[in-house]
C-alpha cells in the first residue's frame, strides 16, 4: 500500500517503530535523495477524523521551517493511509546519545535550548508539539539537533490526552504535563515542561519522580507531587542551572515560562553565568537560534567572581598565601549514562482503535477515592448523563485563581511490581488512574460528577437566564457533526454509518442508514447534505412520515465540508484548494472554484460564499455566486476552522490563536476580534448569540454580538467539535462519547 502510495519513491527496510507509527526508508527515483517515510498506524489511519486532521495538520507542519525542525517534504493520505515524508537523519537519538556516550551538563542545555527554539517557532504559527522525548529529539549526520514529530499525537489521539473505554490512556507519561493528563487546555507551558522533563533526565541520568514502575503512579505524581528538587538528584548541577529547570516544571502551567523563548533565555542565562562566554561552543551542539535565544548566546554573560575561601587564600599555581586569581568555570559535569529502564512495555498505540478512544477526564469521575490495587481496567460504564442544572463555567474576569491543592501519595502497597516503559506512548489501565483527580486536582465541571475536593472558587452570581446543560442524546459510537434546519436537528454518527435525527420534542433519535459514514452536515427547509467518502448524499423525508429517501451525489473529489444557500449546494476540498458548486435538484457538479490553501470551513449568506483556508495566517475566501470568482481575501487569524453568519456578520473561530473574528460584509473587513482561548475551533449564531467550542477544555462560550464580550461559559463533557443552534436550543456534538448535548438559556 505505501508502494502504491508514493509511486516516485523506491520504498525500503523499516527504520523505526513507535507508538505513532511506523518509519521506513525511502529514496525519491528521479532526486536520488534518502527519506523518512512516517506510516501513521493503520486503525487510526482509516479513521475519517483522523484522516481530516492528518491532511489539515500535515499542510501546517508543512510550512515548518527552522534548522532545528525536521522538515516535512510531502504527504499523502490515500486509500486508508496516512504518510509524511521527512528527512533522514543518521545520527541517532538523544536517547541514543544518554544511553551510551553519556551527555555533558553544558551539552544537555544546549540541546534543549536548540529545542526551544524549534518550539519557539512552531508555537509563534500555532502548533503545540505535544510529546516532546528524547526520542523525538534526532541528530543530523553532521550533529544538528532537529525536532520530530511535530503535531504527530494531535493527529492520531486528537486535542486532548485520550482513554479507551476500557481504560486506558494515550501518551508518554514520563514527560507529560499535569494539564494534558487531566485532559486540559495545553499551551506552550505544556511543551515547555515536557522539554524541562528532557533536561532534567540529561543532567541527572533519572525522571523527576520516583519511577517504582508503575506508570500510573508516575502520572499521579505529575499531577499531584512536586518532583524531587535537581540539585538533590544531581548535587553537580549549578544551582542557577537546577532553578531555571525546577520552575519550569512547576505544576500550574501559570508558574512556568510563559513561552519556549523565555524558557530558553532564562537557561541561557543560567548556563552561561556559569560557565563563562563560549559554554555552548564547548558543550559541541550548535544552536541554531533567533531573537532573544540569539542575542543571550552571541553575547554570553562574563563569569561570576570567585568565591571568597574560608582560610587564607593561596595561588593555585604555587600553593603560596597571597592575592588569589579568578578561577576558571569549573568542567561541567557528564552524566555517563542514564539510569532509567527503557525496555518496552504496556500496549502501544499501535494496537489501539480510534474507536477506542474518549477523554480521559470523562473516564476519571472527580470524586472517585484514589485506588491503587486495580490491576485489571475496570468495566466499561455508560457515560453519565449531565445535570439538569448545570451550572455555567463563569467567564474569565468573573474567575479567581484556584488554589493548588494539597500533594497526596498513593499508598506504596499497591503499586504493582511490574516494569512498564516511561517512553513508547503507552496506553495505561486506567484502573487506577481515577488517582489523578480523585487526589485532589479539579476544576468545576458542569457536565460531569463532582468532587468534594474541588477548590473553592470565587465567582460571579449567574444571571437567571444563564446557558446551561439540559440533555445529553445519545448518537452512536462517534458523531462528528451536527446541524439545525426545518428538518430538526441532525448528526453524522461515522462509526454507525448513519445520520442521526433528534427530536427536539423528546430527544429521542431516529437514524438513517447510509453506505458510508458521513462527516460534515448541512440541513435545509427539504432535505439534509452530508460529505461521505465518493462524494455527497441527499436525505430527503417522505410524504406522511414514510421514511427517508436517500440519494448518492457522486462527485470525484475528496468533500471536506458542506453548506447550503444561494441556491446552491457548496463543498470544499482541502487537499485540492477547490470549492466545489453542485446543483441541489439534479446533484450535477456545475463548478470547482480554485479557492486557496488548504478550504476547509463553508456557509452561504449575505449574498455570497464564505471558505475558511486553514493555513497561518489564516484567510476567508469570498466568492461571488453568481460569477464563481473570488472577489476578497480576508485575512482572519491562525487557522481558521469554522465559519457562521448571523448578526449581520461572518464569524471565524481561529483555532491557531484562539480568537474569533468578525466580519463586516460590506467592507470585506474584520470589524472585531474576539479573544476565546487556546482551540476554539467551532461557531454558530443564534438565539441572540455566537456560540464557540474549544475542544481541549470542553467549553462552550457565549458571545454578545451588541458587545462583542464573552458573557457565559457552560463547561460540557468529552470532546466537543461541532456546533449548532435551533429555537429548541444549543446542540453540540461530543466526537468522543458519540453523544449531542443540548444547551438551553
């Protein structure tokens, strides 16, 4: 299949395994150049949310460049595979290099400030890494440091640290962040602790916490613990050294660097303090870096004075009293190998199923006691359905900080004896993961359980009308779309093959069966569009409540998402750049509009189409429907991923940097931005309001379009990525439970 894939590249050995995939090597037939194939693994592959994100992330790593990133050459995603074609590197691993020839201290930091930097700049065009390891981190035949796997566990896991039903969980434990165990926001601070973790383990030879080998207790510890102080792990290391990475690696992502930049000007700073102009030189990694990383390491600090001894000072060289010269910074320590077992371990990714997979927070009750002495995953329970009252996530300015919790410790008997690897992305048995949150670390929920250690928080009185969860509908296995029209409401359950009607009267669900399982949905006075694999299909009611009538509209193009207006029905192709214009009555493809990189989002008002191009900086395509020409280019922010009209208004929710912006379609001009926050990726207007999804953190906001303010967040369950919005309500579509859930005001 990979042959079949890449017809251009001789396809040779297998390179590499992990847990996001295979590599094998491969050289191009007319360049005669060596590459890196990456072959994401096959269940996820086949997975129509994992494919969309593949080719959207994939055309963002893409635009990558930076000497200390491997760069992305080409990407395929075709019959069931995903592919990303990299450089070959041939000098080995980080890992390679601690594991055997050992790492100097002044070597560990400059291979992590080389890290920083290469972080610096994903994050600047709005892409987290996510699993920062030494693994990931390769060396060039000539000794680069070039991070990998950009964006990799987004692809294949989704935007938050997901579980199988069965329990277990997807990741690298070891060097995880306590907000991405807990299935939170993630930010540059959580790429930012992972590389703190890497420099850490570098100049002490261990993880810092107590690896018992239990790697659910290692998790625990992230989340509730301290790690154990530097300077106590490695007495060797400057203090200046041990603090700067100590506070990286504090628990509250507020009390880290805010950026890679700052974490990697502070260690800078730290190392070279120490040890004198030249450190990175003579540590032998050259770092390749800008801005303020640049200006610390071109212009390197002077060595500090000599400490005053207690008796009467000598020179060194005669060993007579006299004035004492400064001394020389001392060498800095090698770590001659490290101490951490590395044998695999635990299932891999590689054996799990997208299908498989929901957040872990759903799967961690917040008031569940911690038990260690599960062994065996526990079995699978039907998701809770949420209160009727639940109360709304206040919006930012109304939130005081929560205090951090108390650290509490697994009791040490029931760890289980067996060794698992801190490395491979494992999937954990979440038996005993319920120790994360049950320990203590919570946020007020307003979807799912309670815990009667939630901080205690200081918030603004709700105001009577306040949105809140009322229902929560049960779809099938996955839904991933949801729409609203005079047909009801309706979701694209992918897993069951089927769209899915709900009757807002009842909540009750009637499905239609279909040959493929259908993606994005768009819902009119007559009938429902869904995107399917080979094109789109019509779902039209029967006279007298007879059923439905299900119609294929054949289109040779890869249909992303779909909208109705103006007459017609529109669809995007984002691997093809294209619009696609198919007449609603006799479902013939009248149009393919060239659009820009990378369409992804698609709605018809105002008197014209609106495409979203996912790329950074992002941009809003207007075409002219009665020309089918493209009449403005809206520049809107990071990677927008969905569009809305209402409030006389085209709205984008930039998932990039976390704003919503608001066009005035008159002037073609964005009129306001909207702050929201990391993620937001999905909006819709109605009932008076715009209404944003951010997928990481499960929130929902509400907009008022006469302010442009943020006047209520309502915190719902799972994974939400699809929005949409009726006179019964707000309906929002949790991919990971397979579920809608309704809000009402």
């Amino acid at each position: 299949r990979v042959e079949r894939a890449l017809p251009d590249y001789e396809i040779g050995d297998e390179i590499g395994r992990g847990g996001w995939g295979v590599v094998l090597h491969a050289r191009h037939r007319q360049l005669g150049r060596d590459v890196a194939v990456k072959e994401l693994p096959t269940a996820f592959a086949a997975d129509p949310g994992v494919q969309h994100r593949f080719v959207s992330e994939a055309r963002l790593l893409a635009t990558l460049d930076h000497p200390h990133i491997v760069p992305i050459y080409d990407y395929v995603e075709r019959e069931g595979v995903c592919l990303l074609v990299m450089e070959l590197l041939s000098g080995g691993t980080v890992l390679d290099r601690l594991t055997t020839a050992g790492v100097s201290a002044d070597a560990a930091c400059g291979i992590v400030l080389a890290t920083c930097s290469a972080l610096h700049h994903a994050h600047g065009k709005g892409i987290l890494h996510r699993d920062v390891k030494p693994e990931n981190l390769l060396f060039t035949g000539g000794g680069t440091l070039k991070v990998s796997d950009f964006g990799i566990a987004k692809v294949v896991g989704g935007a938050v640290s997901m579980a199988t039903r069965t329990g277990e969980v997807l990741g690298t434990p070891a060097y995880m962040a306590p907000e991405q165990a807990l299935g939170r926001e993630l930010t540059p601070a959580t790429d930012v602790y992972a590389a703190a973790t890497v420099l850490y383990e570098l100049l002490s030879g261990r993880l810092p916490f107590v690896d018992d080998g239990n790697a659910i207790a290692l998790l625990y510890r992230h989340v509730h613990e301290d790690p154990v102080a530097l300077r106590e792990a490695a007495p060797g290391v400057p203090d200046a050294v041990s603090t700067t990475v100590m506070r990286a690696l504090a628990r509250d992502p507020a009390d880290r660097y805010e950026s890679a930049e700052d974490f990697g000007v502070a260690l800078a700073d730290a190392a070279g303090g120490v040890w004198g102009p030249g450190w990175v030189q003579r540590g032998g990694v050259d770092v390749m870096a800008s801005g303020r990383i640049r200006e610390r390491i071109s212009q390197p600090l002077a060595p500090p004075p000599p400490e005053e001894p207690a008796s009467a000072p000598t020179t060194e060289a005669s060993g007579f009293a006299g004035t004492p010269r400064a001394k020389t910074p001392a060498p800095p320590t090698v770590i001659e190998r490290s101490v951490i077992s590395h044998e695999e371990g635990g299932r891999g990714a590689l054996e799990a199923s997208p299908d498989e997979l929901v957040p872990v927070r759903d799967l961690v009750p917040a008031d569940t006691p911690p038990s260690m002495t599960a062994v065996a995953p526990p079995e699978p329970a039907a998701p809770a359905a949420p209160p009727e009252a639940a109360a709304p996530v206040p919006a930012p300015e109304a939130t005081a900080p929560a205090p951090t919790p108390a650290a509490a410790r697994p009791p040490a008997a029931a760890r289980p004896p067996a060794r698992r690897s801190r490395r491979t992305p494992l999937l954990i048995a979440l038996g005993v993961v319920g120790v994360l949150v049950g320990g203590g670390v919570g946020a007020v929920v307003a979807g799912g359980g309670s815990s009667s250690k939630t901080p205690t928080r200081t918030t603004a009185a709700p105001k009577a009308t306040a949105p809140k969860v009322v229902a929560t509908v049960p779809i099938g296995e996955r839904v991933d779309h949801v729409g609203t029209g005079r047909q009801g409401v309706w979701a694209s359950d992918i897993a069951g093959r089927a769209l899915a009607r709900i009757d807002p009267s009842n909540n009750s669900v009637t499905h239609v069966a279909l040959e493929n399982g259908p993606h994005s949905v768009a819902v009119t006075d007559n009938a429902v569009w869904a995107t399917l694999s080979g094109g789109l299909v019509k779902v039209e009611p029967q006279s007298g409540g007879n059923g439905f009538k299900v119609t294929p509209v054949p289109v040779d193009e890869s249909l992303t998402e779909v909208a109705v207006g103006e007459g017609w029905v529109w669809a995007t192709v984002l691997s093809g750049g294209l619009l696609v214009r198919v007449d609603p009555a006799t479902g013939t493809t009248v149009a393919k509009i060239p659009v820009g990189a990378s369409p992804d989002s698609v709605v018809a008002g105002e008197g014209a189409v609106w495409v979203a191009n996912r790329t950074t900086p992002g941009t809003v395509t207007r075409v002219d429907p009665t020309t089918n020409g493209v009449v403005a280019t809206i520049p809107v922010g990071a990677n927008p991923d969905q569009l809305a009209i209402g409030a006389g208004s085209i709205w984008s929710a930039n998932s990039g940097d976390g704003s919503v912006a608001r066009i005035d379609p008159k002037t073609n001009k964005v009129v306001a931005t909207i702050q929201i926050g990391p993620g937001a990726s999905s909006i819709i207007v109605g009932q008076g309001a715009a209404w944003v999804v951010q997928p990481e953190s499960a929130v929902v906001s509400r907009i008022e379009p006469a302010t442009n303010r943020v006047t209520a967040k309502v915190q719902v369950s799972g994974r939400p990525e699809s929005i949409a919005v009726n006179a019964d309500g707000v309906w929002v579509a949790d991919t990971s439970s397979g579920n809608v859930i309704r809000i009402r005001e």
